[in-house]
C-alpha cells in the first residue's frame, strides 16, 4: 500500500518540441511556462470550448487552464459533460468550437501523443497477466515483452501491488484493478495524466483508500493531471485546485484551492476545518450551478 | 458422472427398442421390406467389427479431406473477416455475396466441381471450404465487431496502431466467436466431404456408404454412418476443448 519516496521510474516521454515552438505561445498560455522544477511544457490551456451532441449543448463558453505539474480536480453534477471534457482535450473527439492546447499543441493528434487517458471503468484485458496490461503502452511502441516487463516491474513494488504481476484482472479486486489501470496510464509516458472518475465504480471503504493512494502516487510522479469527479471530496484531497462545474451545459462556477496543510493522511485531511468550509464552498457552488 | 446418466439411458433405451423392433420384424413389416434390409443395433455392431479394416481406411481418407478442407476455410475466412471488418466499403460490398455463396445448394455444385476438378481430393476439398467458409467468416467477423468501444478508445490513447489494436484487443475479443464458428464448421465439414464423395470418388466413408447402399448391404451402410457420426462428434468435442484451453476468457473458458 505504501510507495517509497524515489524518483519516478515512468518518465513522461519527450513529445516533440520542434511541433510545440511551431504551435507557438505555449508559454504566454499556461502562465507558469517553463519556471516550473519539472520542464512540463505548457500544462493545459482551452479557450472558449463548446460542444453539443445533437440539440444537446453539454458544454459552453468553457475556460480553463491547468499549470504544469499542477492537479487540478473538476467536480460537477452528474451527467454535466466531464466526461466529454476530458475526450476533447485527449485529442479522442474533436471539439465544436474554441481551442484546447496540450503543452503547447493544438491538434487532436498531436494532444492525444500528450495525454494519458484513465477511463472510469478500469477496462483491463482479460487474457493478459497484470504486468502486460500496464505495460501495453510499452508495447505498442515497439518493446517486447519482457522489455515491457522489465520496466513494469518496479512500480508493482512502488504502487503496492508486489506479487500480483502475473495475476489475472479477474482474479484482483477492484481497488487494485484500478492501480493497474492507473499504472497503465501511468507508463503510456505522456506528460498530461487525465483520470475520468477512476474509482467511481469502488465501494466507499475502497474508494478512500484509493485516494490516500492516488495522492501520494501523483505527489511522487508530479506530472500535470485532471481529475474529473463527481466526488468533491475526493477532489479536494486529491488535487491541487478545483473547479466546480455548472450543470449541463458545463461552464465554470467556482474556482477553489486545496486546503491547507497537504499531505495529510485522508482521515485528518477531511476533518481539518479547512477542508470541511472548503467542501462547504464547493457543495454551495455545485448546488448553485445545479439550479 | 451423475451428468452423462440421462443421455447414456434415452440412446440405451432407443437401442433396446430398435434392436427388439428389428429382431421381430416389426419395422421390415410396417415397411414392407425383406428382414434383411432392416439390420439390428447389434448387426450394425457386428459390421462395425468384421468391416474394421475397410471402415477405417474409409475413414481416414474423409478425414484427411475434412481437416484438409477445414483448415483452408479456416484460413481463408479468418483473413476475410479481418480485412471486411478493416474496410467498411468491402464490407457493404462483400457482404451479401457472402450470404448469397450459402444458398446455393452444394449438392447441385459438387456434380460440377467434380466436373471441373476431377475424381481427386480436389473437388472435395473445394465443397468443404464452401460449406465452412460461411460460418467461420460470419462469426469471426461479427466478434471482431463487436469489441466493446471504449477498449479500442484506450488503446488509441495508448498509442497503439491499428493493427496493434487489432492484434492485441481485437482478435482476442473475437476467438470465443471464431470457436463458435470453427464448431459449427467442423460437423458440416463431414457431411460436405460426403456430398462430395457421392458426386465422384473411389474412396471414402460417403463413397462406401454409396456403394454398400447399392449392394443392399444395410449394416454395413449402417456402421459407416455410426463412424461418420463418431468423427464429426469428436472433431467438434476436439475444438471445444482446444476452446477451452485457447480462448480460456470466453463464455465456454475455463475460466472467464
């Protein structure tokens, strides 16, 4: 269950700079631009961003910038479009109107090389061990097997799954179901992580010990990751910063930061009296964007 | 153990039947026919034992077509479900000559393969093929379609081609429907091989049943059968087990 402190073992892949200095203005978009510790790039930027299925407008007028290496959490009401949201900044769908940018680049295909995309359900392979299915980035980009294996291999011990490398998906719970689709995620090597409500599938007692995981797992990786919830607890002990969105059509109604002191385990986190007004704050927004 | 009890006593009881029927003549009665035209289980068991030499030469010649036959539909229908699903338009195009190809009735075909390819394995082989084809094609290609969207989404997140995704996600969602196909295939494969012996051979179980039938030698058509049966039976029990053990996630897996 515990990770020791050491460097990230999955490094984000170089994605091509020479694309990001031609898309250009990367850095006058995401603010921070290259002053971070961890040259990240951009971070995320979307201006502007609609789009509708149908007669059905699900987002609008959509705002949001997301700073390298930051966790930013977006909590709105369900059905409101977060789902969509992340589809169209992975580059998966092709948005109606306004501009996303991913480190810098602006195209479906050139944001889907920078975005590493976390389904709700944990969509594992039943016919492969463990390890292949976190290691399945690894080779569909040319590693073989025991390769993949090789640099799988430590983040089983770092993520608290030791052991259950050669384990089938049917034979895991759901908690460690989700580490692995999260170390899949993980070792796809993109410098943007987009995690659609991982645990939503989990039982409440699993769920909150997959945050205190998660937590500590994107403290340790420090990659820029969205985390999209219908939880605002959960997003507040696990991100950084959080946006709460309106009901459909999704625009941003509050914007909140983490509470203060971080890094506390989940139980002392959720009681502190800054998380409890900040939860407050959020669920007055959310009701409020819900109305 | 408890499981073959019910099946064992319903195929005992109807041979106790038929063995008492013929015995005393009652069905050659009915049908007005001599005695010996209507031979007993046990007669046929005997034909099956004294004909032991020249049922399994027989036999072995309808397998080799079969298997022979089997694999090259499997091959060729296989690739042709992988390259329709890849391609939409061939699809649409290909589709209904597909279903067009299994109305036409193979026993007014195999005069004519028989015709065109001679009395060898030939002909044989190509009425096999036609008869398996359509099955392996149809279920092959609807389990390649079917692969839930959101597993081919994740691995376009994760960078895979679209062979990768092909290989990798695909075609292992599509074996429990291959073996589905593959199964079917493989008992109509034997009845093939004997349309295709009866239009023209000197060798084979059709071909002396055939022969035997002319001859009014009852048991000994009888027990050509029996052994045509006992092959296609554990052809198909042979591919469920490889199912089994290959395609192990599927609904007949060993584990799933």
């Amino acid at each position: 269950m515990r990770m020791t402190s050491e460097a990230p073992v999955a490094e984000p892949q170089p994605v091509q700079r020479a694309a990001d200095s031609a898309a250009g203005g990367s850095d006058a978009l995401a603010g921070a631009g290259q002053a971070t510790q961890r040259t990240l790039g951009a971070g995320v930027a979307i201006r502007g961003l609609a789009h509708a299925f149908g007669g059905l407008r699900v987002i609008e007028r959509l705002d949001l910038t997301v700073e390298p290496g930051e966790v930013l959490g977006i909590v709105g009401p369900s059905g409101c479009g977060k789902s969509t949201l992340l589809e169209l900044v992975s580059g998966l769908r092709a948005p109606q109107a306004g501009a996303i940018e991913v480190e810098g680049a602006g195209s479906p295909a050139e944001r889907l090389a920078r975005c590493a995309y976390m389904p709700q359900r944990d969509l594992l392979l039943p016919w492969l061990a463990a390890i292949d299915n976190a290691a399945l980035a690894l080779r569909n980009r040319g590693a073989s097997r025991a390769e993949a294996r090789r640099i799988a291999h430590p983040l089983f011990e770092r993520f608290g799954l030791a052991g259950f490398e050669r384990s089938r998906p049917a034979e895991l719970s759901g908690g460690m179901r989700q580490r692995i689709a999260f170390l899949r995620t993980l070792l796809a090597g993109k410098p943007v992580l987009l995690l659609d409500e991982p645990f939503a599938s989990l039982d409440a007692i699993t769920r909150a010990e997959m945050q205190e995981w998660l937590a500590e797992a994107l403290a340790t990786e420090s990659r820029t990751a969205v985390l999209v919830t219908h939880d605002v607890e959960e997003a507040l002990y696990v991100s950084d910063r959080v946006t709460v969105l309106s009901a459909r059509p999704a625009s941003p109604v509050a914007q909140l930061a983490a509470p203060e002191p971080r890094a506390l385990p989940r139980l002392d986190a959720v009681t502190s009296q800054g998380f409890t007004s900040a939860r407050e704050r959020a669920l007055a927004a959310l009701s409020g964007g819900a109305r | 153990m408890k499981r073959w009890l019910p099946p064992l006593a319903i195929v005992l009881a109807l041979l106790c039947a038929w063995e008492l029927a013929a015995r005393l003549d009652v069905i050659a009665h009915a049908l007005k026919l001599e005695p010996f035209l209507v031979p007993s289980p046990s007669e046929i068991a005997q034909a099956l034992w004294q004909d032991r030499g020249l049922l399994t030469d027989n036999a072995w010649v309808t397998l080799q077509e079969v298997l022979a036959g089997f694999a090259l539909s499997v091959a060729a229908g296989v690739s042709f479900a992988i390259v329709l699903h890849l391609s939409p338009t061939l699809r649409r195009a290909f589709y209904p000559l597909l279903v067009a190809s299994q109305t036409v009735p193979i026993v007014v075909v195999a005069p004519i393969l028989v015709v065109w390819f001679g009395f060898g394995i030939g002909p044989k082989l190509a009425i096999i093929a036609l008869i398996c084809f359509f099955p392996i094609t149809v279920n092959t290609l609807d389990g390649l379609g079917s692969v839930d969207p959101d597993l081919v989404k994740m691995m376009r997140t994760l960078d895979a081609s679209r062979w990768q995704t092909l290989r990798r996600v695909e075609g292992p969602s599509a074996l429990p429907y291959f073996f589905s196909g593959a199964k079917i295939a493989v008992a109509v494969a034997v009845i093939g091989a004997v349309f295709g012996e009866w239009a023209g051979s000197s060798s084979g179980l059709g071909h002396l049943i055939q022969e035997a039938s002319a001859q009014l030698q009852t048991e000994r058509t009888f027990a050509a059968v029996v052994v045509l049966s006992a092959l296609a039976i554990a052809l198909f029990a042979l591919l469920a087990a490889l199912e089994r053990r290959i395609a192990w996630w599927g609904p007949n897996g060993t584990r799933s």
